[in-house]
C-alpha cells in the first residue's frame, strides 16, 4: 500500500483543527489516519502538578518527536501503531493509548511539525496555516478556559512567557519548509478545496 502523508502546521488557534477534519471529511473513503504532535508530549511522572503546570510545551524538546517518526514509518510499512494519550488537565500523559491502523493518508498536525527534519522528510506535502496573532489568542483563550479547564490568567500569563516567543523562534521560521501556506486554515474554503484537489493527484499518481 502506498502512502501520503500530509503535514499541517501553524501556530496555536491558527486553524489546523478545522482544516484537519475537511482534510478527514475528504478522504475519508481512501483511508485516513490522523497523528497529532500534541499526542506525543513527553510524560513527567517525577514531576508534581504545580511543577508541570510551569514547564514550556511550546518548545521542540518537550516533544517526544522521535517516538512519531517511528510511528509514521511503521504506518508506512504497514504496521498498526499505538500512540500515546495526554490529559491537558493533569498536564501528564495517561496510562492509554490508541491503536492505529494503517491508512492509504496519514495526516500529521502540530505546531512544531516542521521544525524536526527527520519528521519533516516523511511527508509528501507540507500546508502550514498563517493566522493573525490576535485572532490566534482568542482562539487560544476560549479552547483553554472551555475545554481544558484554565483560567483566563494562565493563558494569557503562559501565551506571553512561552507560546510567543516560541512561534516567533520555532514555528514562523518553519512556514519556509511549507509547500503550501493558507490564510485561516480551515476556514478559507478556496485555498482548501484547491488543496484537496492536489492531493488527490498526488494519492492517484501513486496508486
């Protein structure tokens, strides 16, 4: 079986969420697997809660980014893999994991995906989504205080002191590696179903 192997990047509320699920909608019969980098934060079991809480997971090294890589090219070899689970509350990784299947498209997400080269080498195309920063933090804000039990303090106290100096020294410099750069994500409807179209010349010119 062969494999394609899509990377969308972007900063944080840029809208990589919205595109990933109208890139799962659309290849939805060709067999999608979705990996998101965010499953592959590195567990700090030694480490109490209040500790964890003050650690920067916006830097590449908070990432066990090896363990992907290996992860994706068991996929490619056609070997399912179980990737880890990581609670945003407990700021930890859980005791389970996922059992993933292999798929004819692998869609990787992260805000850091481009940054790694290995990580980078496996995928066929590269789409990094360019957001402005002030919709970004909203976005940020209410997923954080809504979904993941923050308070809006800790956000905007955590986007000042690590998620923006790290997109300004990790994830914009990596929008060059990208092959294709949509405004908004998800939500530029154009940009998308052009998108969607050029990976389905991709998927047939290997099949």
């Amino acid at each position: 079986m062969k494999v394609t192997v899509i990377g969308v990047a972007g900063g944080t509320g840029s809208g990589k969420s919205t595109l990933v699920k109208r890139l799962q909608d659309a290849f939805c019969n060709d067999d999608v697997a979705t990996l998101c980098h965010d499953f592959y934060y590195k567990a700090h079991p030694e480490l109490t809660y209040e500790e964890r809480t003050k650690l920067n997971y916006d830097h590449p090294a908070a990432f066990d980014t090896d363990m992907l890589v290996e992860h994706i090219r068991a996929l490619k070899s056609n070997v399912p893999i179980k990737h880890p689970v990581y609670s945003f509350v407990e700021h930890n990784r859980t005791n389970d994991t996922v059992v993933v299947k292999p798929s004819r498209v692998i869609i990787v997400d992260g805000i850091l995906i481009f940054e790694h080269k290995e990580l980078r080498d496996l995928m066929d195309i590269k789409v990094f989504v360019d957001t402005d920063a002030d919709l970004r933090l909203a976005r940020r804000i209410l997923r954080d205080v809504c979904e993941r039990g923050r308070t809006m303090q800790s956000v905007i106290e955590q986007y000042t002191t690590t998620v923006k100096p790290m997109h300004e020294e990790f994830v914009e410099p990596s929008k060059k590696y990208a092959d294709v750069i949509i405004p908004e994500g998800g939500f530029n409807s154009v940009a998308v179903d052009m998108l969607i179209k050029n990976i389905r010349l991709l998927i047939e010119d290997k099949a």
